[in-house]
C-alpha cells in the first residue's frame, strides 16, 4: 500500500531504497541515503512493539510500502514507486522526473500519518517545518 500515489502513477511499480542508494548515497548529491538510513523514518517499522508490529492501521504509516515492509518508511513511501524516474537521465530532469512520478512531498503528505487524531498512542503536534527541516536531503546546490 502507497499512500502518496495517484493514478496517474499506477503503471509505475516500486524498487526499493538500495535502488535510490546507488545514486544518492555520495557527499555530492547530498547523502540523501546515509540521512534517510540514520532517520526515524527508516527506523518506523522497528519502532513498533508487540502487536503493533503485525497491525494494518500502524504498518499503514510505519511501513506504508509492503513489498518493502523492512525498509519502514522508504524513498518512495514519500516520493512515489521509482520504476520510471529512476534512471539518471531522468532524475537529471526536475520536469520530466515529476512526469515519471517523482513525489516532491509537502506538508498535506506529511499529515497522513502525522495528523492529529490518527490512533497513535505516542501522537505529538506536527509542526510541518520543523520536521521537515529535521528529514530534509536536498542535494547540494551546484
């Protein structure tokens, strides 16, 4: 289950984070992948205790990309299922990334799972630029 995707996007299929690692895991493109591995995102699922860890509402937001449970909130629970904008040449293309599906997440996304009144037993306020400045992997200005 994605919950980001549209449509639009359902041809596009998802590969996982060790994909995205092949090319944004370098100081120059901004170890977006180190950030992310070291994140509470990638730590969701483990985040999870007991039953919770098995509970579709809670595996909804802590490892929203089934095929790729393990990985908790991975690249593309965020940025959409990377199929079609993976290759470099793509990616190299701000426009044509977002044609393939590139999700450029804003705070709407972040609120599926960080609104209020979602069951979370450990629920906090969200305050969209703080986290968000706490998540962010923008690669390096060229």
């Amino acid at each position: 289950m994605f919950f980001l995707s549209t449509a639009m996007f359902a041809q596009n299929t998802y590969i996982g984070s060790a994909k995205c690692k092949m090319c944004h895991n370098s100081p120059a493109k901004g170890e977006q992948f180190k950030k992310w591995s070291e994140s509470k995102h990638a730590k969701a699922l483990a985040s999870l205790t007991g039953a919770d860890a098995t509970n579709a509402k809670c595996l909804k937001c802590h490892a929203p990309v089934s095929a790729f449970k393990a990985e908790g909130v991975n690249c593309e629970a965020c940025h959409g299922a990377g199929s079609a904008y993976k290759s470099p040449t793509v990616m190299k293309d701000a426009a044509q990334s977002k044609a393939k599906g590139l999700i450029i997440p804003g705070e709407k996304d972040c609120l599926i799972c960080h609104g209020k009144g979602l069951g979370n037993p450990k629920e906090k306020d969200f305050n969209y630029a703080t986290y968000s400045a706490k998540s962010a992997h923008k690669a390096p200005k060229k």
